[in-house]
C-alpha cells in the first residue's frame, strides 16, 4: 500500500502518515520511485499510534512494540522498460558508428586531396629536373686546341727526351 492508500485507511492527511513514520523511526521499504511501501505490519503499528493519540497520550511519550527491521528498495522488473532501454542502447551506437564513419570518410577524402597537391608538386619538380638535364647533356663547345688532352701529354714527354737525347 502507499501513503495515500494508508491515509484514506486511517482518516489522515498523507503528510501525517509520513511525520508519524517519522517519529516513530520506521525504515520503511521504497518501490523504484522511491515512494514508501506500507505492510499490514506498518499498517498495524500506525493504527495503534492513532488511537494513543486519541485516547490523549503525548506524541513523545507513545511507545509502540515493533521489530527492528531494515528498508530495501524493491525494483520491480519491467521487461518492456528492459526492451525500450536495449533499443536505445542500439540506437546510439548506430549514431555513433555513423558519425566514426562520416569523420573517417571526411579525413579520408582530405588525405586523397594531399595525396593530389604532392602528386602535383612531384610532377613540376620532375619536369625542372628533365629540364634542367636536357640542358646539360649537350656538349659543350671546346675549342680545338684544349680537346685533346693525351696527345698533348705525349708530345711533352717527346720533347723532354729530345732535349736529353733518349
């Protein structure tokens, strides 16, 4: 039973159930919003305050028998809820998977365009260097007297030995 419930049951506002709970220290159990939950125990224990009450006896000085006892929520399973939150669950990754595949696409298409700029400067540095290679496989111009090298040698080594008649 919950405290509305309880406090049509005794002829009491919802608001006295709970300051008697209160005063009495009962730990009583919750459901999953946190709502009391009263047994026919709690419901017994606060009968017998309401008539103390009415027979004149001081709020302090009321004394009720009770076990000791220890509050605990009860979650009641609620499959659908279940269901509903896997679905969700599901949901989200997909969005998540969606958005790691747009970043990637995105970066992807960013490498290609960089990819496209080095390819396009390789081409122009390739076309300098065949330039620049064309230009320096002609031969150069020599004048006739500067070709030869060798003979030039030879001739020199014929007139060192004529001189000392080798």
């Amino acid at each position: 039973m919950n405290t509305g419930a309880v406090s049509k049951l005794l002829g009491v506002s919802s608001s006295t159930i709970q300051r008697w709970v209160k005063h009495l220290g009962l730990e009583m159990e919750r459901n999953e919003f946190g709502h009391f939950i009263y047994t026919e125990e709690d419901i017994s224990m606060l009968k017998e305050f309401k008539e103390q009450i009415q027979k004149g006896v001081p709020v302090q000085e009321i004394q009720i028998k009770r076990q000791t006892r220890r509050g605990s929520v009860k979650v009641q399973e609620r499959p659908i809820g279940h269901l509903q939150l896997l679905e969700r669950i599901k949901r989200m990754e997909r969005a998540l998977d969606d958005k790691a595949d747009s970043v990637v696409t995105y970066q992807l298409l960013q490498h290609r365009r960089e990819i496209e700029e080095l390819r396009n400067q390789i081409q122009q540095l390739q076309q300098l260097i065949d330039k620049n290679l064309s230009i320096h496989e002609e031969p150069p111009s020599t004048p006739t007297h500067l070709k030869p090298s060798e003979p030039i040698k030879h001739k020199k080594k014929m007139r060192i030995r004529s001189l000392f008649g080798f």
